[in-house]
C-alpha cells in the first residue's frame, strides 16, 4: 500500500495524482503539515506565549505529464471546477483512510517537454481548510419494509419511529461540524445533541417540508445554512424568525473526545435522513 493524491471538484469528478499515462503524476510534494506564528514574552528564564495562530499552508510538487494533452485537460479540470478538493489516501497500519483539503490552484507553470518526454512543472495549491475526514449515516425506511437501519461503520440504537440515534466520538482537534438531509414529508424537525449521555443542545424548525423536498441544515465555518431544497434542485433559506428561535443557540458542533449522540426527531416518521460528520484535523 501507498499513499495516494488526486482531485476531486463539486461534481464529484475525480482527476488522479498518480497516474502519468492517463492522468498526472504528483512528484516532490511538501506542504503537507502544518505550521503556526507564535509569539512569547520573557520572564526572567520563562517564555509565555502571547500569540499564537495557525498559517495558511501551500501544498507544493511538480506535476508530470507524458503528453500536453494531458495538460491541457488537467488546465480545462481545475478551470471547470468551482470547488476543489485535495484527497490524501495514507495507508495506516490498520488500515488506509482518506482524508480531504480545500483548495484553489495558486499558481501552475508552463515549459517544454524535457528530454525524458515527459512535461514537468511546478504546481502550488492554496490550502483553504484543515484536513478533515467525511463520515456519512444514512438512514431510509425503504430499504425493505419494516426494516430500520441506518447505513454506516459504527454502533447505533434507536428509540422510536420518529426519532433517530447516532453515536459518534470526534477524534478530530476541533469542533466536528455537521451536515443533515431529511427528505419530506417531514413537519417540525428537531436536533438534539447529547454529550456524555446528557441533552446539551436541541435546534427546532417550525417548518413543513413536502414530500420529494429536502431539509438541509450545515454547522460548517463560514458556511452555516438551514435551507429548503426545492423540487426543481433551488434553494430556499429558512433562516427566519418564523422557523428558528434566534435566542438559543442553533450550531450544532461536536465537541472533541467526548462522547457524543446526535437525534433527529419530527412531528411524524423520518423515513428518509442522512448525516455527515466533519471531523478536522491539524496534522494528519
């Protein structure tokens, strides 16, 4: 097993960085880590630390290419995508796991084709998040009749039709954030956190989502949303008075090494709910 690089954009298009033939290939990689300006004061033989923040990071390599039509389709990827990511697939002891990075292309080069045939150029990529690991429930009613069962690679339990568990430890360096879906029919949802076995968080939506809409709501940074999806795949914010009460508070993360559960409910039978679980981290 080795480790792995590709891209991937908003449509889920994968473009590989270890692929020479068809793709690319991804040669000298640095950037990798992570770094942070520090700041200290001096007491007598003592340095206190006054500031500290994490830097941005840059992921450097050189691209190799056998052919510039690879690099030009390579160029018309990065240029047709709004959203890119930067997969790293590190084969640990136990098992390989995949991780993902925000990113926008810096800067690319362009030369001649080297004597060995091969179009080798400097790439810097523009890191935009933390790493961060993908991990998703989904729970559907219709996978069989009278089954309940929620799709993913840890323990779970239920209570009732209308409400769903979801255990979850955030292994991660901060606060997990969280993506839901609830396919409609679905009236009032509710979002309940619990940390160590007690309630530490409840959202509620007034609000009735019709069957073949969707219920989505996002705790990421910068990124906070409790919207409609329309039939027709359109957005509809519900962030208003009329659906949310403004003085608790609505972003649901979760917190690092505790045990965590995370329960929709809703005035009727969920039949059909998927979340994702962000968890971040520093240094991988």
């Amino acid at each position: 097993m080795v480790r792995e690089f590709k891209l991937v954009n908003e449509k889920g298009q994968e473009f590989s960085l270890m692929d020479i033939k068809n793709y690319c290939l991804l040669t000298e990689p640095s950037g990798l880590g992570y770094s942070y300006n520090r700041e200290y004061e001096q007491l007598g033989n003592t340095f206190i630390e006054t500031f500290g923040k994490l830097q941005q990071k840059q992921i450097n390599g050189i691209v190799n290419f056998s052919s510039y039509d690879n690099y030009n389709n390579f160029a018309n990827f990065i240029e047709g995508s709004e959203n890119l990511k930067f997969i790293y697939v590190i084969p640990f002891k136990e098992g390989q796991k995949k991780y993902f990075k925000d990113v926008k292309i810096n800067s690319l080069d362009k030369t001649e084709i080297q004597t060995n045939g091969i179009i080798s150029e400097p790439i810097v990529f523009d890191c935009l998040s933390l790493w961060y690991e993908q991990t998703v429930a989904i729970y559907n009613m219709k996978a069989k009749e009278d089954e309940i069962r929620w799709d993913f690679v840890w323990d779970s339990s239920f209570v009732d039709y209308d409400t769903r568990n979801l255990p979850y430890i955030n292994t991660g360096h901060i606060e997990a954030p969280i993506l839901i879906e609830i396919n409609g029919y679905v009236k009032d949802p509710k979002i309940e956190l619990y940390v160590e076995g007690e309630l530490y968080q409840t959202v509620t939506f007034n609000v009735e989502i019709e069957e073949y809409e969707k219920f989505l709501y996002g705790t990421r940074e910068n990124d906070f949303y409790i919207n409609r999806q329309n039939t027709d795949g359109s957005l509809t914010s519900l962030f208003s008075l009329d659906v949310l009460e403004f003085e608790n508070d609505n972003v649901i993360r979760l917190p690092i090494n505790k045990s965590c559960e995370l329960r929709l409910k809703a005035d009727n039978e969920i039949q059909n709910a998927q979340v994702t679980i962000l968890t971040f981290y520093k240094l991988v």
